[in-house]
C-alpha cells in the first residue's frame, strides 16, 4: 500500500494495464472512508469532485487484474489532482479437491476459517432466509423455533459465544435467548462471511465461537441510479417472496432503498 501526499480538491486519473499500457474500462475506484463508488469510461478515466480534507484509501479491483489500495492524503482543495494507476494482469488457478476426515489435520494447522456465502447463492440453495444459507456451511448449524426465529451455531457455541457483525458493526439481537433470532435479512446484502477459530477473538470475548460478518453492498456509482426487482416462489413450503432495490449517489451522499415481501403458508 502506497501513501502520497497531495493538495486537491478533485481527483481524477487514469487506469492502465502495465503490460499493454492500454487503458481498462469498466474499472470499479472506490473511495472507503466517504463510501463514494465510480468505474472508469471506455478511455480507462475516473474522476472524484468535491473531496474535503482528509486521509482516503483508494481500492481499485477489475476481474483478471490484481487488487490495488493506495492511500491519499488530501492536505488543502487548492488544486486538482491527476493520477493515474497500472494494474496487473492475475491469472485464476481452481486448487484440486480433496476428501478427507473432518479431523485429520492437527489443530496448529487448522487455526481459523472463513467461509463465504454470496447472495447469488442463497437462491441456489433455495434459502428462504439468510439462516437458511448460514447453516448448509459445515461446522455451522442453527437453534430454531419456526421460519423465522433462528439463532447460528458456531462448532457447538452459541448466544453470546457467537457475535452478528454488519458492516463492522456489532448486532446484538440473537444472544439473549431462543426468541431472538439474527435479526438481519437479505435487503441491501453482498455476502455472508462465517469466521471460525481463534481468530474471531480479534472481535472480542463474546466472539468465541465465530463471526457472522454481513457485508452489504457497494453503493451505486456518482451520479446514477440503479435497481433491481427479484421474485421467487418456494414449492416446498408453498411460499413466495418479492424483493425491491433502488439506489443512487451524488457527489456528497449515496441513498438506497429497499423492500422486501415474503408470504409462506404458515407465516405472514
């Protein structure tokens, strides 16, 4: 990671690939602290206005190109800034899958786990709710009393031995007792990541068992809107639901609505 020291006010630049030195649209530039999201143009161009005082990290990702974080240093808004990035190019490779006992690795080989699930796949699963999904990942399963009072279980521990993070943020709602569930639906989501082992510890004491880390999604470019609606129907439980999504940014915020309808034979 990089850090350069810069007086500006409006960042804008370039992405070129370093072998060809052509420049790579649809480049997706990511301004962390301010949660401020654009992709380059069809010459490879980003550009960021309005940009007050202040340490930005700079997180620029394409597939088949390597991930890059710069951090900038924005000291006055007395001028305008151009700089440009390379990415280089990143090869795929799928590791071979091997079968083997749940307990055949010793445990200083085995420290942690982080399982990710993407949205995408609970439809694959046919998960009614975000639970649903949660608990197909091995060592995890789920206390439940009905659709939608569900509470995970981490390799045995649950309640306050398991902690609910959104977006980093601490969710306290499903340790207190069998009632609570998890308190989170899919609205607004980009992945679901389990973390198993010591290093949930990192979380605090009440981590001991793991994480459920909800990540949502980016928000929509500078100066655009976008949506989506998303139905599905459940055979199994003669259910069906209906999802809505609507957001948008400018220069100085970012908005998002959504919406969210699920009927199911036994519930409302």
């Amino acid at each position: 990671m990089a850090s350069q020291i810069i007086n500006s006010q409006t960042l804008k630049g370039k992405i070129f690939d370093v072998n060809t030195d052509k420049p790579i649209a649809g480049v997706n530039v990511f301004l962390l602290e301010i949660n401020k999201n654009t992709f380059t143009n069809e010459n490879g161009e980003y550009n960021f206005t309005n940009l007050g005082r202040g340490v930005y990290r700079i997180k620029i990702s394409q597939l088949d190109y390597t991930t890059k974080i710069e951090t900038v240093t924005i000291a006055s808004d007395k001028e305008n800034l151009i700089l440009d990035f390379r990415l280089n190019t990143q090869s795929f490779k799928l590791d071979e899958v091997v079968i083997s006992n749940a307990f055949y690795d010793k445990q200083d080989k085995n420290t942690y786990k982080i399982d990710v699930v993407k949205k995408g796949n609970l439809q694959k699963m046919g998960a009614v709710t975000i639970m649903d999904a949660i608990e197909k990942v091995p060592g995890v399963d789920a206390i439940s009393t009905g659709p939608m009072v569900s509470r995970p279980v981490i390799r045995g521990l649950s309640g306050n031995r398991v902690l609910t993070v959104v977006d980093g943020m601490r969710f306290e709602t499903q340790q207190w007792d069998d009632e609570h569930g998890i308190g989170v639906n899919e609205l607004g989501l980009d992945r679901i990541e389990i973390i198993k082992g010591p290093v949930s510890l990192l979380y605090g004491p009440e981590a001991m068992g793991g994480i459920i880390h909800i990540v949502k999604e980016q928000p929509a470019e500078v100066n655009t809107k976008k949506g989506y609606v998303s139905s599905r129907l459940f055979s199994n439980n003669l259910g069906a639901s209906t999802e809505a999504n609507l957001q948008g940014a400018k220069e100085k915020y970012n908005w998002g609505v959504n919406a969210l309808g699920r009927l199911l034979s036994d519930y409302f």
